[in-house]
C-alpha cells in the first residue's frame, strides 16, 4: 500500500546532518550522501534512539546512544551492539523536493 | 588453551549476555555455562528507569537474546541459580542448585547488589530499589496517577524515575543530601539545570536534605527527612547507588579493593578467572589509574575484551568512560572522569538545555557533558580518543561545526 510522498525540501538535508521526518506512525531519518537522499527507519534496531541525531560519516549513520552503525543506502547493521538490519525507503527527488514511498 | 575448554560465566545480566556472544564470537567451540541468580535470559537495565516505567504494562521489555539463541549456541543455562562459592585450586564452583561445577576459565559478570538505606522503618511494604526487571515492574504498579512517590537520592536513577514517574501523573518529591543533583557526576551549574527541568516538571526536589526514617505500620505511609520535613507517601524508590558483588571473588581468594581488582586485559589476580562489567575495578590505560563505572559502556566493551582474551587475545579494554541518562524530552550525556570540574568552556545555550560543556587539561580534551547534543558528543569523544589540541574560542563558538573542528585538529 505504499506510496510516494513528498517528505521534505533537498536543500534541508545536508551532507553528514540526517534530519527525521514522520509518516503516519512510521519515524523516518533522511541522509545525504554525496548529494543523493537516502531514508531509514529512524529508530536504532537495538534501542530507542534517534539516529537523525546519529553520527553521520559517509554512507554509514552511528546510533547517538551505543556507537552501533548501519549503512545508511542498504540498513545493514554493522558493528556490536546492533544485530537487526534497518528498514530502509526508496527515495526519488524532483524539483528538489523529496519523496518517499512509505 | 583447548577447544573443549569448560567456561563459565557466572553473572547473567546484560554482561554475561555479551559475554556469550563474544565468546562465541571470538570462536571458542567448547562448552558454555550461564549462571545467574534471576530467573531471566540477559537482558540490558537501561529501559528499566525509561521506558518501562513510562507507559502502563510497561511495555518494551526485550531481552538481548531469546532462548532459542543459547540452545542453537551449547550454552547451559543455569538461571535462577546463585554461585555460592569457587574453590580456585581444584577449579570448582558450589551453586545454590547444589552442584559443584567443574571450570576451566571462569568470567565473573556478577554487577552489584543496590545500595540499602539503614534507617527506622527501611522493612516497610512500599520501599523499592532498582536494579532488575522484576524490580522495575513492581515500581511500575505504583505509578498510579495522583499517588505520592519519594525517591531517596537525586542520581540519575531516582532523577530518572521520578521523570519517568512524572509523566505517569504521579506526584513526586526527591530527597537529596548533597546540596546539587547528580553530585557524583555534574558541575554544580549543570546540575542546576536539572534542578529546574524537574522543578518545571512539577517534580519537589529537597536538596541539602537526607533521609532520616521511614514511617507506617505494615506500608509506609510517611518519609520523614533530616530537615524534620514529614512528607506523605505511597511508595518509595531508594536509588543510592550499588555496591560491587566481591563475594565470589573473596572465596577465589582474588585481589579486591572497591571491586574486583582487574587490568587492562579483565584479568583478575588468578589467571583462570577474568571479572568485567559493574564490579570490576579495572585499569584504564587512557587515565592511568584504575576505576569503577557502573556504565552499560563498560558492561558491553569491557566485557568483550575480556572474552576475547579469554580466547587466547591480548586485547586492551582503553575507552574514555562515557555515560549517559534520558530525563523527559532531554538527553544528557558525559564523557571523561576529570578528578574536578573548573572553566567549562560552553557551546550553545545552557539553561535552554541545548548545549555541549568541555573541560581541557594541558590544551587537550579532558570531559564533555552535553545536553540534547548527542552528535556533538561523538565528536567530543573522537577529539577525546584522539588526544587532540584544541582552540578554546573555537570550541566556544557554535558557529564553526565540532565536525570542523575535529577535521582541523586531526588533520
């Protein structure tokens, strides 16, 4: 039932400075990774954290609360003490401005 | 070393749960024991104070791993089941279950049993501490909106109930001797700003205030403080602190001094036993001395090294201690362990409870306390790790990003 929506402006997501967003119930992280968005749950797989608050370093986000990463363009769980993959979203931008299918 | 070595673990806390799993990880192929005196799978204790305690039926509960894991694994699980004593020259364990366990290398996981207040009134009903699950789900069925809480002590476990009990509609006074919150911890300008979040919260914090006796017949009804302030309750949560779990390791004959005494490696004084987590006091080559955190940072890392070395490694266990705590909407977190807190260099807006605070040493990166600046914390650490020299207008200035920062001081 997913669909694509218009989630955000290109221009407010910076390099290494992921923002969240919200969809109905669903908490998302927006990236940008050398000028291309990318999305993923917001939510750390292995606590609640916030990962738009997360350490950002190229395609990889740092959990802000236990050093766990993920990559950022697949979700997948990286390092101790994250184990669970992040869900990620397809994203397309036109006309600078965001959209998700979610 | 043999690939049928028998390990044991005793301690099934968030410790022995990663103690498992790096061990595992680390390849040992031989048996496993788990011991633990809670009847539960290891679990981590943070949502404990949090989560748990914020919503009704204290939902989220998770364990780090479910059975399934350890059966998959060869892990015997001995829960419920306390160690009683180990007999480090014929290498055997008594537990409570009455065997007597044969080992080849033991992990001591065991953490710390809370502190206890010894005061008038302390075997009343209604008077909890915090350290388990179980603890954690008897708070939860007193936070009955309207009802009265005291909690005795203003660390970050009572600040973090007495938050967590807040937004459940409890009425809450906290009772603190010391004339700050968080005094272990803060800088009194910091603890400050705790102070008036909590009293925004609608929280009655009583500094400069000990506990003097519990009242009631059977149930506490009263807490009556040092100050001769009689104050109504319905339930109580003491929250002072835990003592190391040494026992074990005195009937090991191993060195102890405010814990177990380990090195860099989680070894202790006998080289069949390593201790990490809570109850080690342990050397950190990064500080040159040794100390005692009562952190989920040292449970998980610590812990890892010394099941690595367990395995035959030499790892170093060398990290700046870090800690953090969740108060309603706002997260604080602290990097370092300066012996004092002098000259805060401050980025951003204190009392708007947006900021980051650096203490130097020698022009150098001595302790970081943010607030609400969990990015900016990374950074501080990596600066920190890096042992790296720094402007001091620069780290005032929250116009230059930290990531700035740590580009050009570690370029």
């Amino acid at each position: 039932m997913s669909e694509w929506q218009q989630v955000a402006s290109a221009d407010d997501i910076k390099p290494d400075e992921p923002i969240k967003v919200q969809i109905g119930d669903d908490d998302i992280a927006l990236y940008n990774v050398g000028g291309e968005i990318f999305a993923t749950a917001n939510i750390c797989t292995h606590a609640f954290a916030s990962l738009a608050d997360g350490f950002q370093e190229g395609d990889e986000i740092e959990c802000p609360l236990h050093d766990g990463r993920f990559n950022i363009k697949t979700g997948k769980a990286l390092c101790p003490p994250v184990e669970q993959d992040l869900k990620t979203y397809e994203t397309k931008v036109e006309d600078g401005a965001v959209f998700i299918k979610a | 070393m043999s690939a049928n070595d028998h390990f044991v673990i005793i301690g099934a806390g968030h410790a022995g749960g990663v103690a498992v799993q790096a061990l595992r990880g680390a390849g040992h192929e031989g048996p496993i024991t788990l011991i633990g005196d809670e009847p539960h799978l290891p679990y981590e204790r943070p949502p404990l104070s949090k989560e748990l305690l914020q919503t009704a039926g204290g939902d989220g509960f998770r364990l780090m791993r479910d059975k399934a894991y350890y059966e998959e694994n060869n892990v015997t699980l001995k829960l419920g089941v306390k160690a009683l004593g180990i007999d480090a020259s014929s290498q055997r364990i008594t537990l409570s279950d009455g065997t007597n366990l044969p080992y080849d290398k033991v992990l001591l996981t065991t953490g710390g049993a809370v502190r206890e207040v010894d005061v008038p009134g302390a075997d009343l009903k209604g008077i909890h501490y915090l350290r388990t699950i179980d603890d954690s789900r008897a708070i939860a069925q007193s936070l009955i909106e309207g009802n009265n809480l005291v909690v005795v002590g203003g660390g970050f476990i009572g600040l973090e109930v007495a938050a967590s009990a807040r937004a459940r509609g409890v009425n809450v006074t906290v009772l603190e001797a010391a004339p700050q919150l968080m005094g272990r911890a803060l800088p009194a300008d910091i603890a400050a700003v705790f102070l008036s979040l909590h009293e925004e919260n609608g929280v009655t914090v009583r500094l400069n205030d000990g506990l003097r006796a519990f009242g009631g017949a059977d149930h506490i009804t009263r807490v009556e403080a040092v100050s001769g302030e009689s104050i109504a309750a319905d339930f109580v949560v003491v929250g002072i602190g835990i003592v190391p779990e040494t026992e074990l390791a005195v009937s090991a004959g191993l060195d102890i001094e405010n814990g177990i005494t380990v090195d860099e490696f989680a070894r202790t004084s006998n080289p069949n036993i390593y201790a990490a987590g809570d109850n080690t006091n342990h050397f950190n080559p990064l500080l040159g001395r040794h100390l005692r955190l009562e952190a989920w940072q040292n449970a998980q890392n610590q812990t890892a090294v010394a099941a690595q070395n367990m395995c035959g490694s030499d790892t170093v266990y060398a990290e700046t201690p870090w800690v953090w705590s969740d108060q309603y909407d706002v997260n604080l977190q602290m990097a370092g362990q300066p012996a004092g807190w002098n000259d805060l260099i401050v980025r951003g807006d204190l009392p708007g409870r947006d900021f980051i605070a650096f203490q130097l040493a020698d022009g150098k990166l001595d302790a970081a306390i943010a607030v609400n600046r969990a990015r900016d914390m990374r950074v501080a650490r990596r600066l920190m790790d890096a042992s790296a020299s720094l402007n001091i207008d620069d780290l005032a200035n929250d116009e230059i990003s930290m990531r700035e920062i740590l580009k050009s001081a570690t370029s």
